[in-house]
C-alpha cells in the first residue's frame, strides 16, 4: 500500500495572492538541506516568505504591505 501512494500524483492548488495548497501527507526539503514533514491531508506552504512558520503558511501574506 505505500507504493501505491508514492505513485499517485499529488494535487497543488495555486491560488492568486496566497499559499500553495499540497494533499498531504509532504516531505519538503529546504534550502539549507534540512526536511520537514507533515501527515496532514492538506498542507499551505508559503510563498510570501513572510510567515513565522515556514515553509508552512500562517496567513501572513493578508497583512498589507
């Protein structure tokens, strides 16, 4: 059964002016090589750079520039 989840094809949702919405569960490597994970069914990770959790968004980017 986790072979057969590993090769399903994850869904990334694009939203204008907010987070990328991935189904879950993720494991994203960072920049400085370093990985997180998360088992949750749907995961926003921040493309403002601006959230206090990231790579996870925290809804950040609402605030006015």
């Amino acid at each position: 059964m986790p072979q057969e989840s590993a090769r399903r094809a994850r869904r990334i949702t694009v939203q204008r002016r907010g987070p990328l919405l991935v189904e879950g569960p993720v494991e994203i490597e960072l920049e400085d090589g370093t990985t997180v994970f998360s088992d949750r069914f749907r995961v926003a990770l921040c493309t403002c750079r601006r959230s206090r959790r990231y790579p996870w968004c925290d809804t950040s980017h609402r605030r006015k520039s």
